[in-house]
C-alpha cells in the first residue's frame, strides 16, 4: 500500500490519520496509526503543515515503507532519530528542503540506511561532510545521491563519496 498528499490511497482507508484540504495533507491521530502498517511508499511533498512528531509517528507505524518523500516538511533533528530506528528498509528517501535538518540529524539516519539506493537532499543546508561521510559508509547499495545546494558540503568529502560509491550518479553544485 502507498499514501500520497492527495490521496492515492483511498481516502476512507486513511480518515483517521490524514485529513486532504487543497492538496495539502495535516496527520491526524497520530496515536491510532496501527492500521497503515502495511504501507510501502509514504510523500507528503511540499505539506510543510505538517509536523516532524507526526511524520515521525506515521513512518514508525510503518515497518514495510520502501519510499519516503517528505521534501519541505518541517522535520526536526529528534524526527530523524525516531524515524531512523524503524526505516531500515527504506530504498528511496526524498527530502530536499527540509530547512531544520543537520548534521545531527541527518548522521543518525544515515546510520541505519543499510538499503538506501535513492537519496535526494537537494537544499539540506546544514548537512556538512560528516552527513555525507557517514551516509556513503553504510548505504552501500546507494545508485543516485543529489545534494544539489547543500552548501556546507565540501569539494573533498564529494569526491571521497565518489571514491567510496563509484556505482552511484551523484549530482552536486560543486565542480570536480
């Protein structure tokens, strides 16, 4: 099963948890998510109502979820660590723009990226070398990397994540 902002899923099968208004989503009930274990693929692309708490409820609930998208949500350092634990399945993980995610954070996640084949970070800001470092030891499977406007991210530690990934296409603002 699969969720998107607008509703690919059904919108009767997910009333407890999301409320659609405009395109948008808002998580609802985020302590009665045991239902949607079964998803695979959550986006909420651009919901930037949505809290990183209830990201992170929902992402939890979710044990099968292959495929992540939560680019402009407002998902905090605490929300990585908690989703990070229980996404060791995750292959596609979108969050570009999350504008309070750092490098705090974002190693923690990375540390249980074991299956993580697609990774957009596209204008993570705060994100600097260790993030990188630490993603391209542990997601070994890791086939396309975009870190495009990640201004903290130094010329080195691009190129040593090219050294340590050589099937990867990354895509990066710096010139090589």
């Amino acid at each position: 099963g699969r969720v998107r902002a607008g509703g690919v899923l059904p919108v009767h099968t997910m009333a407890p948890f999301l409320m659609v208004c405009c395109g948008r989503a808002w998580l609802m009930g985020a302590d009665r998510l045991g239902q949607v274990h079964v998803l695979t693929e959550v986006s909420l692309a651009g919901c930037e109502r949505v809290r990183g708490d209830a990201i992170a409820n929902l992402v939890n609930s979710c044990p099968f979820l292959t495929d992540l998208n939560i680019t402009q949500c407002q998902v905090q350092d605490v929300n990585m660590r908690a989703m990070a634990v229980n996404c060791t399945r995750l292959q596609r993980l979108k969050m570009g723009f999350c504008r309070h995610v750092t490098d705090e954070g974002f190693k923690d996640a990375a540390r249980f990226c074991f299956a993580l084949e697609h990774a957009d970070l596209r204008g993570l800001r705060k994100i600097s070398d260790g993030s990188v470092n630490k993603l391209s030891q542990t997601a070994l499977h890791l086939r396309h990397l975009d870190i495009r406007g990640c201004q903290s991210l130094s010329l080195q530690a691009v190129q040593m994540a090219r050294r340590a990934l050589p099937e990867c296409h990354m895509v990066s603002s710096h010139i090589s």
